[in-house]
C-alpha cells in the first residue's frame, strides 16, 4: 500500500488526512464511484457528530486486529455510513441483534438511508436485495406489527399531551417499500379485510392519494367482505383503475369466495388471529374463563377442551378431570388421580392452539403437608407422543396450604404454540403419597385460532 503517492484527503470534522487514491477507493465505494466521471478528484470532505480518529479506519487496509471501543464504534459506523461501505453494517452492534417487531422499522430505514446517500434516492435504481431479511421478517409479521403500533399510547395521559418517541411507523415508510412488502411472498394477513383496512388508512391521510392507490394492486378483492367492497367504491375513481385491480375485481364478479377456497387457495397467505390472554393478578380470568364466555358454555361441556387423566380416584363426578377448569371459587368440586406413581391430567385443545407462557393453580381445602402438589412438571405437545417440558417444580412450597393459589412462570423460549398442555406428577405429594390432587387450573398465554 505505501508504494502509492499520498495523493489524496479525506478531511474529516475540519482535520486533514494523508492516504492514496488507491486506499480511497477501497474504503469508499463513493469515492470509486466518483474517479469514474473525475480522476482529479483528490479530497473527499466528511463532518461525524461521534469524535474519533480517522487514522483507525486508514489502519484497517493493513487487516491488524483492534480492539475497539463503543465510541470507536459509533465514530467508524457513520464514516463507514458516509463513505458508501456497507461494513457499515458488519460493525454496528444494531445490526448484530435479533430482528424483532420492535426493531426491523428502524433496521429497515437506516439501511434505505444508507443505500440513497450512497447511490441514488429512487429505489428504483438500487439493487435491493440488502433489504431481504428486513422485508421478509416485516411480510411475515405484518399483522403483529401494526397492531403492536396501535397497542402503543399515542398521548400522555397524566399530561395529555402527544408521546414523541422517535420511533418509526409502519405508516411513514415510502410507498414502493411497501409495495415490495406487500409483494414479498412471505406476506401474512389475517384475512384480506386486513390488508385492505391497512391500505385504506394510508390513502385517508396521504396528501398523494395516486400514490396510494396503487397498493390495491395487492389486495385479491375476491375475499374482501362486502363492507371493505363498498369502501373501495366510495373512493375509487374509474380513470384511476389499472390492470392488476381489474383482474382482481373480475375474479371478485366470477366468484362467490367459500371460506373453503379462501383456506386451501391461500394457505401460504393467511395467518391465524392471535389473540392474548394475560395474568391480570387476578383468579377465573385465563383461558378457559374466555372460552366460557366466548361459547356461553363450559369448556369440556361444548367439546373445545377435552380433560382425560391417568387415573381418577372413583367414579363419582366430584373427582372428574373435568372438575379442573371449574372456577377457583368452587369449594364443592375437585381432581384427584388414584395412588400410584407418574400421575398426569391432560388438557386438549380442539380447533385451536395456545402458547402457554403462565399457569395457575388453586388447592383443595387441605391442612399443610397433606396432599398438596410438591414435585411436577408442565408439558406441551401437538400430536400427544412427543412432549416438550417446559416447566418443573421439585419440593415447591407454594401450594402447601388450604385454599391457596399460585402463579408459575413457564421457560418462555421453549413454549410454543400447541394443542396438548399436561401436569404431571414426578414425586410425592406434601403427604408422601402419589395421589394428583388440585381444585382447579387456569392458563396464560396466547391463543391461535
């Protein structure tokens, strides 16, 4: 490298440093990009608002290793940023992270940033493959994003005054990113309605309505509901229909949509509802309490959970499986298994999943040390062969008392979406006996119907 003149500048924060065309133009596509259309081009000017010493990126063309520190960081992360190169995202801690909900928007917009100072603000014009993981998490959790941005306050409500974050918005991304969203083949909706009321919303606060209704292009009318239908015809102007919508409203002519055909068609593009069922600090308030009051019946009773058990004590109904959904202020009924090892009650879920993240549980009115839960593990499973554990309690003291009811905690990265939950029993009870004995059960969660 030293054999080349120093016959280039990179002036950075009004500070002038030496280096060679050659050395230029392998740390700032920019730069090469610049001797293109001007080989005279001798310095290049560059103002961070992180202080740092130029002299460590000039170092790196010897490929020396460097211990850097957060500032260094933060300093070579904008220099790398400004001069077009894309290790920019290779060194930025930002981009070493997980992509979640919360974090792929403003990935998403650094990186847009990025690549129109570097090249050319129309996206048009850019390879966009850079963008791939972002937009392939974004399609795939599409719902949960923008619902997660509406769960958000917007206003502080002691002070009622609006709530700055700086965070961005699904709503401000530009248009033809999100067409390439909404084309992605990733795309998940809960139903087209969805998708629909998402694009509408864009065109009622867009200043540039033309712009917007172009993402109808993506919107199959054919399973839109008919309130979304005449949604669309109060603000949709005949000059304004482009090939793409009028296909798709042709096939909404042809059709009457089944339910059947909207599932099996498109079973690559629609995702369950996902609705959440905290722990609210509170008793009879999980989910079986929502099941009965969706269905207006009992559970087990409208065959959406079915309860079955290693052993039951006896035949009579005040000892059934059944009995352990029964709100936690049933003092008449209870489950109890016989006396043997290993014991277990099984909770299965018809037309629907849950992930378990919190149980709880309620004792029978029992003295201490008597037959109390003490040693047992949560289990989940979607075929009822293969289970997965995903809590245990040896020698737990909580449930040794009368009348008394517990949170648990389940290991949340091992809990998914399921249609099995079983207790089951790994050691004696606070009696020493192998007898399952509780009054009632409740789970948290989230439900996938």
């Amino acid at each position: 490298m030293n054999k080349y003149p120093d016959d280039f500048t990179f002036i950075v924060n009004g500070k002038k440093y030496q280096t060679n065309r050659f050395i230029a133009g392998l740390l700032s596509p920019k730069i090469s990009q610049l001797h293109f259309t001007d080989e005279s081009i001798n310095e290049y000017n560059i103002n961070t608002q992180n202080p740092g010493d130029f002299d460590d990126i000039l170092s790196f063309v010897n490929f020396e290793p460097k211990l850097l520190s957060k500032n260094d960081i933060l300093f070579i992360s904008e220099i790398f940023r400004q001069l077009g190169n894309d290790e920019y995202f290779k060194i930025y801690s930002n981009y070493q992270e997980t992509l979640t909900i919360d974090n792929v928007l403003s990935r998403l917009e650094d990186k847009l940033l990025f690549s129109r100072s570097t090249f050319h603000p129309s996206l048009n014009l850019f390879d966009c493959s850079f963008l791939d993981e972002e937009i392939s998490f974004i399609s795939k959790h599409f719902c949960d994003i923008i619902q997660d941005e509406q769960r958000k306050p917007k206003y502080n409500f002691q002070t009622g005054e609006k709530i700055n974050n700086n965070e961005r918005h699904f709503h401000d991304l530009d248009i033809e990113i999100l067409e390439i969203i909404l084309q992605n083949p990733n795309l998940k909706l809960y139903n087209e309605d969805f998708l629909f009321d998402f694009i509408f919303s864009l065109f009622e606060k867009s200043i540039d309505n033309s712009k917007c209704l172009k993402l109808f292009e993506n919107v199959k009318f054919e399973y839109l509901s008919a309130n979304s239908i005449e949604k669309f015809i109060s603000i949709f102007d005949f000059e304004d229909i482009t090939k793409p919508i009028w296909s798709s409203i042709c096939q909404r002519l042809l059709l009457t949509p089944s339910t059947d055909k909207n599932e099996n068609d498109n079973n690559n593009r629609y995702t369950s509802k996902i609705i959440q069922i905290p722990y609210k600090n509170t008793i009879n308030e999980g989910l079986f309490h929502y099941l009965r009051e969706k269905y207006s019946n009992d559970p087990y009773d409208y065959g959406i959970v079915e309860i079955t058990a290693s052993s039951v004590v006896s035949d009579s109904q005040e000892y059934q499986p059944k009995n352990s959904i029964n709100l936690f202020d049933d003092n008449n009924n209870i489950f109890e298994s016989k006396d043997l090892p290993n014991q277990w009650i099984c909770y299965k879920f018809n037309n629907f999943h849950f992930k378990l993240l919190k149980y709880q549980i309620r004792t029978w009115d029992f003295e201490v040390n008597f037959h109390h839960l003490r040693n047992w593990v949560i289990e989940t499973s979607n075929d009822g062969n293969k289970w997965n554990e995903i809590d245990q309690q040896k020698n737990c003291k909580s449930l040794n008392s009368n009348k008394n009811s517990c949170i648990f905690h389940v290991k949340s990265s091992s809990s998914d979406f399921v249609q099995f939950i079983r207790l089951r029993q790994i050691g004696h009870n606070w009696y020493d006996k192998d007898y399952l004995i509780f009054n009632s059960i409740e789970f948290y969660g989230e439900l996938m119907e």
